[in-house]
C-alpha cells in the first residue's frame, strides 16, 4: 500500500495504544511482598541502601550503590523498598506500577537501554564512564 493511501487512512481512524499484558515475571517483590521497581532505592539485609538497576529474573535483581559505583545481584528475599523511582512510598499495587511504566514508555527522552544513550542528559542519574 503506498505511503499516500496510508498517510490518509491515518488522518481519518483514530488508534489508540492496547496496555501490554501484565507478565508476573517481570514484576518482583521484596521482602514485604512490595514490587522491586527499576530506579527505587532499597534497604539491604546487613545494612546499606542501593538503587535498584534492574530485574535480572523473578527472585534477583541487580543494584548499584547509590553513589552510582558497584554493582552486584542480590537475591529478592534480601531487600526491602524504601522508594520507589517517583520517591513515593513503596507499593504492592499493580494499576500503580502498571501506570509508572505506562509513563516511562511514554517519555520521549527514554532510550534504547544502551548503556551511553542518554549522555548530556541533565536528569541522568548515572554518568557516562570515559573510555
């Protein structure tokens, strides 16, 4: 179909985006039951806070400190949330964690997951490692 006829149906229908289905894998909980959130900061077992960079699966996550610097995984089970990215409270919710990613997805600055994609980004939280 060429791009003219396209480009015309477009401006005549209206699409609206579907939610992704929920995948309980990719959600998981802390100590409390609460949803590990990527961006959070998290208490964790033996003492220390870590921001939390991502699920690895269903029962780790991996962290980083929160002055950016190492990164470890650790078991699930071992952490409890304190915030969530927002800064709010920590939540066992799924409209409200479905709603934060709802958000992300949308956010025109959110980029490919490369690790240098966001350079210069003012409101980056981590800094591009020279090199």
């Amino acid at each position: 179909m060429p791009n003219r006829i396209v480009n015309a149906l477009a401006a005549v229908f209206e699409t609206k985006r579907t939610r992704r289905p929920w995948r309980e894998e990719l959600h998981p909980r802390d100590s409390k039951g609460r949803f590990i959130e990527a961006g959070g900061v998290a208490r964790i077992w033996g003492g220390g806070f870590a921001r939390v960079v991502r699920a690895l699966s269903q029962t780790k996550v991996q962290v980083s400190d929160l002055d950016g610097g190492n990164q470890r995984p650790i078991q699930t089970s071992r952490l409890t949330m304190v915030t969530r990215p927002d800064g709010s409270a920590p939540t066992k919710s799924k409209d409200k964690v479905q709603a934060e990613e709802e958000r992300r997805d949308a956010d025109p600055r959110r980029g490919n997951g490369v690790d240098a994609d966001d350079n210069g980004d003012p409101d980056s939280r981590r800094s591009a490692r020279p090199g």
